[in-house]
C-alpha cells in the first residue's frame, strides 16, 4: 500500500470519513469518560456500533496542513499578537479517540423531553445534568428563577406609558386614581349645571315670547283668523292671568266727566275726548279725534264677565282703515272684551271679541264690511249657559264663537275710544260714539231689533247702565 493520502471517494477511503475533531455542538464525553444517566431515568440500552479505520496514520483532512508544522492563525482569530515568535503547536487531538472494535458511544443519553444543554457549557467527563434549569457558565450570572438568582425588579410603568427616569420614586397609583375620579365628578357637575342653564334660557325666552306677544291690531292672531268673515272663529293667544290686586294700565289723566243717563258711574274723559252733537244725528255724541287722550272710561267695574251680559252701542268712523276700539272693559295687560272694527282677510270688518281663561281669545265677525261715515248699531252678547259669543250690526245676527269662559282684565273698569292690549292702551276710535248700553244678561234679539228704532221703541229689559242714549 501506497504512504500517500487516499483522496476521498478513492477505493479504500471511507466516504464523509475524517479524523478532526467532531463538529461544533456535538454532545458527549470521551470514550473513556464513564456517561452518567439523567436524574431519575434509567440509562437506555445502547447497542454497539463497530468502526473500523484504515490502518496506519491517518491522512489530514481536505484543506489542512500535516500534522505538526506550525499554523498562522488567521486575522481576527484568537492567538498570540503580530510580530510575537510563533509556538509550535501541540499535537491536535481528537475529541474522540476511536478505538478498533470498540463500541461507539453515543453522544448523550439524554431522554425525549429532556432539555438538551448547551455546547458551551457541557465540561468533559462532566455529568449530564438532569432536566431543569442549567446551570450558569463560569463568570455568568444565575438565570432567573434559579437557585441564588437575585429576584428581578421591573421598572414601574408610569401614565405616560414610559418607565420612570432611574431613582425617580414610585407613582402614588391610588393617589392619581382618586385624582382622576374627582376631575370627572367635577366634568359631571359641569355638564349638569349647564344643561339646567340651557332649560332656563329656553323657559324665561319662551315666557318671554308670550308676555310680550301684541293681541291686537293686524297683527294679531285673533283679529285675522283664516276662516271666512262670517264663520266664527276662536285663536289662542295672550291672555291676563286674574291676580288677587290687578294693577291697572298708567295712562293720561281725565280732565272732565260724562254722566250716565240709565244707572253706573259716571265716566272720566280724556283731555282730547268732547261731547257734542252732530248731523243727522238726534241727541248727544262723544267725539274722539283719535290719540292717547282721547277716551272715556269709569272709575270702577261695570260689567260682570264671570256672567252673561249684552253690550251695545251706535258707532261712526270716520277712516277707511285701521284697527279700532268703540266700547270695551279692562285696564290690565289684555282686554276682557271689545267692541269695534278690525282687519279680517283683507276686510274691514267689524267685531266683538273676549279674552278666554286660560289663555287666547275668541272673536265673532261680521259677514259684510264695515261702513265709513255711516252710523251702525253694534250688539255684543256673551252667554255663558251656552259657552258663546254672538254680534249684531244693525239687529242681525252675524256669527259666532265657541267661549268657555272670560277672562277679566285690571279693575274692570269701563273704556271708550280704546282697549288694553300688551300692557299699553291701543286701538285709538277715530270718529264718534252714542247710545252705549250695557245689560248684566242675554238680550233677546227681539230687544236687540228694538234698540235699532232708538228712544222711540226701548227693549222690554231696560239696560243696568247706559251713556249718551238721548
């Protein structure tokens, strides 16, 4: 047999076969170190496994130089310095040293399920360690959870989500929980207290909305119904609310007196109001130019709304449009009931209206328009049996209007020439007034057709006061 190397793959070589040392991570002692079993498990049966190398040296393997000549370890390798004399290296020994027709040993008799250690800390002819925790290499601190480990000490987290500087104490985290509960109780109280603010500013707009709500003239809702002239008509509105001390509207003064001429109080006139005569007419007038002094009323009530009463009286105007008052009773916020000429679907009409308990008024209109510089009769009657209002011009029944019931107004005291509406006197009459009547009861519209012949032809119920009926 040749001393050359047998190259491998070449008869007589055996294939992958080379005497270096076993590969990195390779477990297991020596073949001359006795194997110990693991902890608590019965060593398994190996069986033998026969090798037989070539006789003789053995060949280096591919790439290494023969054994015994000295070796540069390469840059970056572990080895004396650059420049230092290089030391011959000893003998590279096997880490195993194959014995023929010795059994091969296994590696490790490490069981299944059994942690495999580490290469690194695996020390020849040591034991192999059962399973559990490894033990730490020399000079490395234990694993956690290891017998002697120190216990680990977490960083605390903070609100923020980041670990506190080192040496910053730890958070008071039941002192910031009670912080945060007492913010929201205090966003909690916050909301509450502007949600009931928001339900007053609503409520004291929407009274507002209502006290200060105009009645009469053609804005007023129930002055301008949709319904046609000769259809009854009943609105919801303003309404005086009956106070235990009414407080009357402060207004000008009266400067003279008109004397009633059947029962009542005699009536204070305003300084522009005058009594007089006029064509075509038999007796006494009261003439009002129209204007905050031009008015008559009394001292004290007249007409009992909480009853059914009868109101009459003659009317001449002198203007084709605008809205008026002849007669009506009340000096509080509203009118109690009118009489008097307003705007209805683009007509002049005339009316007799009363304010309702409980809010908004009723209104009765007539079925033609009103005459200018005309005399006309104008009868106003509230029954109070059958809930309603009716008017008459001249004797005939004009319409209705459903009325629960009738609002007083102030003292009740007896007005011409105006009404109260909105807390202020309104509808200022421009023309003349006679012959007002008042009964304290339904009148027939037989009395009511007789009051149109004048003095000449009196209804059978005499009236409980009256003004200028000559």
């Amino acid at each position: 047999m040749s001393d050359r190397p047998v190259p491998t793959g070449e008869p007589g070589q055996t294939p992958g076969w080379s005497p270096q040392q076993p590969p990195a991570g390779a477990f297991g002692p020596p073949a001359q170190a006795a194997v110990q079993p693991a902890a608590g498990s019965a060593p398994a049966p190996v069986p033998p496994v026969s090798v037989q190398p070539p006789a003789g040296p053995m060949p280096p393997a591919a790439g290494q130089p023969p054994a015994g000549v000295p070796q540069q370890p390469p840059v970056g390798a572990f080895g004396p310095p650059p420049g230092a004399p290089v030391q011959p290296a000893a003998p590279v020994q096997p880490a195993v040293t194959f014995q023929p027709g010795a059994p091969v040993q296994p590696a490790a008799t490490f069981q299944p399920g059994a942690p495999v250690p580490s290469a690194a800390t695996f020390q020849p002819g040591a034991p192999v360690p059962s399973a559990g925790l490894m033990p730490p290499a020399p000079g490395q601190p234990a694993a956690p959870g290891a017998p002697g480990a120190p216990t680990p000490q977490w960083p605390q987290p903070q609100q923020n989500g980041f670990p506190p500087p080192q040496g910053a104490a730890t958070p008071d985290w039941e002192a910031l929980a009670a912080k945060n509960e007492e913010q929201a109780k205090r966003k909690r109280r916050f909301r509450i207290i502007m949600a009931a603010a928001a339900v007053l500013v609503v409520g004291a707009a929407a009274a507002g909305g209502v006290v200060l709500f105009k009645d009469d003239k053609k804005d007023d809702p129930a002055a301008q119904p949709s319904a046609a002239p000769t259809a009854e008509a009943t609105t919801k509105g303003p309404s005086a609310t009956p106070t235990a001390t009414p407080k009357p509207i402060a207004g000008p003064p009266t400067v003279g007196s008109l004397p009633a001429s059947k029962g009542g109080p005699a009536l204070g006139l305003g300084a522009d109001a005058k009594t007089g005569s006029v064509a075509g007419f038999p007796s006494q007038v009261l003439k009002l130019p129209s204007g905050q002094n031009s008015f008559a009323q009394s001292g004290q009530p007249v007409v009992d709304t909480d009853k059914s009463f009868t109101v009459s009286a003659r009317v001449f105007v002198d203007v084709p449009t605008g809205v008026r008052a002849a007669v009506s009773q009340g000096d509080g916020p509203y009118y109690s009931f009118a009489l008097g000429r307003g705007t209805n679907n683009g007509h002049e009409l005339w009316y007799f209206k009363v304010q309702l308990q409980g809010g908004g008024s009723a209104i009765a209109w007539a079925k033609g328009d009103a005459t200018v510089n005309q005399w006309a009769l104008l009868t106003g009657v509230y029954d109070s049996a059958a809930k309603q209002i009716t008017l008459y011009v001249n004797g005939a029944a004009q319409s209705s209007a459903p009325v629960a019931a009738v609002q007083s107004s102030g003292t009740n005291a007896l007005q011409i020439g105006r009404l109260s509406s909105n807390g202020q006197w309104s509808d200022p009459w421009h023309g003349a007034v006679a012959d007002v009547q008042i009964w304290d009861q339904v009148l027939p519209e037989a009395d009511i057709v007789k009051i149109v012949a004048g003095p000449s032809s009196p209804p059978a119920i005499p009236p409980t006061a009256g003004w200028l009926t000559g």
